[in-house]
C-alpha cells in the first residue's frame, strides 16, 4: 500500500558536506521503517527533510501519491518525536497526551487521551506531573502524544538515546508492540544494531549520507550487501577464499559453505572464531574477563584482528591459540562470486 516516497532527497548546508546524498525509498503504510547508521550519517537529516523541517537541494517527498515536498510541516500530517521527548512540565500527563486534539469537543478529547494512556500502559496516570515520571515512563507520554492526532507518518528521530541501555532494551519492544497495535506507519531514526532489529519490519542502512542496503532485519543480518554493512553490524573479520565442491578454502582453513563456487568473501559474525586444537595458528595480543568468559584479541594468519572467546577456568596467558570458522556463523557477501 502507498505510503511514504522518498526520491533522489539530496540535503545540504552551506560550507559542510552533502548531508544526504540522492536518497530514495519508500514506507508501506502500516511498515515501520528503521534508518539505521553511525552519527553524522544524514539518518536525522533525512528525517527531518521528511518532516519538512529541512529544505531538499533536490529531491521529492510524497504522501500516498501526493507531493507534498513545498508543504509547511503543519500541513504534511505527520508526527514527530525527539530523543528527549520535549514534553511541557508545567502540564499534566493528559494535559501533555491531548495538546494537539483542542480542535475535538471535550468528551473526544477525553476518550482519546484515556485510549493512548491504555495503550501505552499508563492508565491511571493522567493526572500525574510528567516532573514526577520516570525517564521511561516520560518517553512513553512522549509516544503517546505524537500519536494522539492520529498522524498519518510518525517520525522518531533516536527517542529512546537518552536512557540506559537495560531501559532501552525494555522499551524498544514495548515501543514496537505499541506501534503495531496503533497500526503506525513509522521512520524510526537510531544508530542501534539492536534497537532497530527490535522495532523496525525493514531497516535502511546509511554512511555518509547514501542507503548501503534496505532490507528486512533477518536478510540484513544474514546476507548484507557489502563488507561495509557487515562491518556496521559488527561482522569481522573478512576473508578472501575459493570454493570448491561446497568447500571455501580460506586463510583460516576450509569452511563448509554449500552453493558456493569460485572466489568468495566471508564475512564472520560475531562468535564465528571458535578455539579448536586442529585449528589454524592465531597470535595473542592480550585478554579480558568478560561475562564469565575470557576474550583474546588476537591477530590471524593474514594480519587481521580479531577476538575470540574461551572458558573462563584458563589461568595461562597463552602467546597464541589454534582457531577455527563455524560456518552457521558466516555471511557470504554479494557480488564476490566468479566476478
């Protein structure tokens, strides 16, 4: 269903660089789509083109077919939300939850704000000052707010940034059922790997102002476009081999890859490097405690990094350990076959 399209967004501010770099995409409506990079990446430039709080250099930005690029914000029928959910102290939370229904009679009004408190689990709460809320429950007030209007496209530009990472956890797959039972359409700005995993049904990549891939958050995870999308996610190290009769022969010996032949990369996720005594040869470069494991850092037989974990009980400070690849925790990148 149309929803949100984006086509050739280039955004620009005078003396810097090109913030956002011919960007296209689109948002079902009803999808919540996750824009996911590292900071200075054009994610909340881009959001904030959307929003039409910034101007396109070039570009459009339409609405189920309508171009809305040159609307004011208020006129665009889209919601927003910020990191520190800028909600009004000397007001209630319903007070905070029904600012932006006073055109509706009072009984709508207050049926409304009853809803959005059920749904985002604060029933009972609307009288409390939002001062006395939690950092938590503030952002959920926050949500709550954006949504009252009933906005046709919600854009939440890092809303859940400024708390811990254990609440963050928390709330991003309370925010996701939230969403879903609003039936939302939604951009949702974040540098999170796992906040965006969490929340988002596809997620789109950004560095340096471009979209490297957009996909859903299991094909992302699984088979990302290039060794700069898998390095984003936390893949590494990447090795160069061949493959042969579903066998890659590779710097760390061969892995048993099926469907594969000719030169390959391969892209090792996280917990790939496993220690096996028949493994191939790594040099130790120092060790951690960490979660009831140890981590070495170790440099591979090619000069690359890489960390690997062991039992907890080893006392020694081994000056090398034989390692090898599990295969169920490797990503074949596109386009390095028979090229």
């Amino acid at each position: 269903m149309s929803g949100l399209e984006v086509r050739g967004a280039v955004v620009s501010y005078p003396g810097g660089p090109t913030a956002v770099d011919d960007v296209s995409l689109d948002v079902d409506t009803g999808e919540v789509l996750a824009l996911l990079g590292p900071s200075g990446c054009g994610k909340s430039s881009l959001l904030r083109a959307v929003a039409g709080l910034e101007p396109l250099a070039a570009g459009s930005v339409a609405w189920a077919g309508e171009d809305v690029t040159h609307l004011p914000v208020h006129q665009r029928g889209f919601g927003l939300m910020f990191q520190d959910g800028q909600l009004f102290p000397h007001r209630d939370v319903a007070g905070n939850i029904g600012y932006g229904l006073h055109g509706l009679p009072r009984a709508e009004r207050f049926a409304r704000v009853a809803e959005l408190l059920e749904l985002v689990g604060l029933a009972g709460y609307g009288d409390r000052a939002v001062t006395t809320l939690s950092g938590g429950e503030q952002q959920r007030v926050a949500l709550a707010r954006s949504l009252a209007p009933r906005p046709r496209l919600l854009l939440l530009d890092e809303p859940l940034s400024s708390l811990d990472r254990s609440l963050r956890e928390h709330l991003a797959g309370e925010l996701r059922d939230i969403l879903r039972a609003a039936g939302a359409t939604a951009v949702y700005v974040t540098h999170d790997h796992d906040e965006a995993f969490t929340v988002a049904a596809r997620i789109a990549v950004m560095a340096r102002g471009r979209l490297l891939q957009v996909a859903t958050p299991d094909v992302l995870w699984h088979h990302p476009a290039s060794e700069e999308v898998a390095r984003f996610l936390g893949y590494g190290p990447v090795l160069d081999g061949v493959a042969r009769d579903g066998v890659v022969d590779s710097p760390l010996g061969p892995v048993p890859l099926a469907g594969q032949t000719g030169r390959v990369r391969l892209a090792l996720a996280p917990g790939a490097l496993v220690i096996d005594e028949d493994g191939v040869p790594a040099t130790v470069r120092e060790w951690r405690a960490r979660r009831g494991e140890r981590e070495f850092d170790v440099t591979l037989p090619d000069g690359q990094p890489a960390t690997v974990a062991g039992p907890a009980s080893r006392d020694d400070a081994p000056d090398s350990l034989a390692v090898r690849v599990d295969p169920a925790k490797v990503a074949v990148l596109e386009g390095r076959g028979d090229e």
